[in-house]
C-alpha cells in the first residue's frame, strides 16, 4: 500500500499553528476548562507536567518559574502535574498560590513507593512543597503489579482521600489489562494511562471498558519519549507529528479528559497550547497519524526500543 508523506497532509493544517516549519503560528489564547470525569474538578485538555522528557529536538533553555506563571495567565492552564524536586514548576506554583489562585488550580502529584508508609511521605513531601493542605490529585505512580494496591496501599489512599487531604485518587499504569481490572474493581476517581498514535491498544482494553461510570482519564507520553516526533523515510514518512498533533490525537478520543504536556521551553508550549485549542484532529489526519503510529511501532519493535513499547 502507498504511503501519503506526512509533509504533504501538514500542508492541510497550515490554519492551525501546529506546523513545525510554518514560517507563522496562530497565536495561542487561553484554553478552555472541561469536567474531570466524575470529580467535579474542572481541567485544562492539556496539564503542563514537572518532567519534560521528549527524545526529540535540540537541547535548550528549560521552562523557568516565569513560564509556569505564564502558562496560567497567558494560556489559561489551570492543571500541573509536579513533583517537589523540579525547582522551576515548585517556584512557579507557589507564586501562583501566593497570589490567591489556589482556588482555581488543579494540583496533580505522584507517589513512587507503594507502601502505605511511601503514600504518607509522599503526600507530605509534596504538600510542604507548596505549603498546601489539599492536593487536588493523588496518584500511585506506575503500578506494575496487583501488589501496588495490596495491603495497606490502597486504604492509605482513601485515608488521604476521606480526611480531606486530597480530593481525587488514582494510579497510573502502562500495563493495559492490569489497568482496566483494577479501574473496575477499585474505587478510584482517576485513571493514568499511556495513549498515542503509535499505542492505541488503550481504546479497545482500557477506555472500552470502564463504562459510562469511568474514572476521570489522563492520557501520558503523548509523543511517546519523541519518537513520533521523528521522521521515518524509511516506512515513507519523511516528516514526523508535531508536539501539538500528538496531543490533538490524544484528546481526540472522548474518553480522555486531559493529557500531559511536557514542554521543554516557551515556545514549545506556546505552539501546544495554540494546536489544543484547535480541537480534536480531522478524520483524514487521524487516518494518515495512525499509520504512522503503526510504522513507528513497528520500527521499535525491530529494535528501536525506548524505554516502552
């Protein structure tokens, strides 16, 4: 079967400001805020996050408290994923707070050991942090195994949840079927799973089976570490997805309620933000980044691994 290049549809998105050569972006405005699931909490489609991890791109200048700031005022992102070691989202975080907007923020943080001991810790960790006393959304982070909620893990979670000290638990999880049985057998408020063009098994076993009674969704590694923001001459896609296409393609399927947004600098966020609010992609496009998907999937699975699969 012929290939479309993906240069020649990017010709198509020209009026969206998603286009990495495009010699103008659409400027970004603010993005509008949506329902978390069930929780009440409203969110912005994309959560700028602590950890900027794409494997794509030249190496520069990093997001500074500055733009965390920016990135409220200027493009109405209310919802961050942080963590109390990333300097830069602390500082910007609790310039916002100090400047009354606590109210309006949608807090988001992980706990990496699973014991109830680690639960504990690592709620306060982050709260001192910020110097806050509620946490908008506490996850488990990257269970692998039943054993992450065994025990004394889970309960401590909804400790936190019933005395206040958070308004939303979850986990999140790359393990598809583990995934989807706790989502339905837990009572989780949030549910993290990994969901781009190159891994869409998410669709038919996980958002296919929640429900109409779901957890809120949060859709991660949009760009799968970069990848999909290389080209691939060899499969026939001499241009890889822009940063905005990837979470355009997330937020395209209804079950997501918001994806993480890693940016690694000012104008990366700028042009995320300008293609979010674009809204979801055309059926033609979605068609022609599938394949591409698959082609990058397929290319890992011959031995151009990083980190998952």
């Amino acid at each position: 079967m012929q290939r479309i290049a993906l240069s020649n549809l990017h010709l198509d998105d020209v009026g969206e400001g998603t286009m990495r050569n495009a010699t103008e972006t659409v400027p970004a405005a603010r993005l509008a805020r949506r329902p978390f699931g069930h929780t009440g909490l409203e969110v912005t489609p994309l959560a700028l996050a602590a950890f900027a991890v794409r494997g794509a791109g030249p190496r520069g200048r990093r997001l500074t408290p500055d733009d965390v700031e920016r990135a409220f005022h200027e493009y109405g992102i209310n919802t961050f994923l942080f963590h109390w070691s990333m300097r830069a989202m602390v500082a910007g975080l609790r310039r916002l707070l100090a400047s009354g907007h606590r109210h309006e923020l949608v807090l988001i943080a992980e706990a990496g050991i699973h014991t109830a001991w680690g639960i504990r810790r690592a709620w306060r960790r982050h709260a001192r942090a910020l110097g806050v006393d509620v946490i908008d959304v506490f996850l488990l982070g990257w269970v692998r195994s039943r054993w992450s909620v065994a025990g004394r893990s889970w309960p401590a979670l909804r400790a936190l949840r019933d005395a206040g000290a958070v308004r939303v638990i979850g986990f999140s999880s790359h393990d598809r079927p583990l995934a989807a049985a706790l989502a339905q057998e837990l009572d989780l408020d949030a549910l993290m799973v990994r969901y781009n063009a190159a891994h869409r098994g998410a669709e038919s076993e996980v958002f296919g089976r929640l429900g109409a009674r779901r957890p809120a969704i949060i859709a991660y590694t949009a760009t799968r570490w970069g990848m999909l923001l290389q080209p691939l001459p060899a499969a026939g896609f001499p241009v890889g997805m822009t940063g905005g296409e990837c979470y355009r393609f997330a937020l395209s399927h209804p079950a997501v309620d918001l994806v993480l947004c890693a940016a690694r600098h000012p104008d990366e966020l700028r042009d995320d933000v300008a293609a979010a609010r674009r809204g979801p992609l055309s059926t033609e496009r979605l068609e022609e980044v599938r394949r591409f998907g698959d082609a990058v999937h397929a290319a890992a699975r011959g031995g151009r691994r990083w980190m998952f699969q």
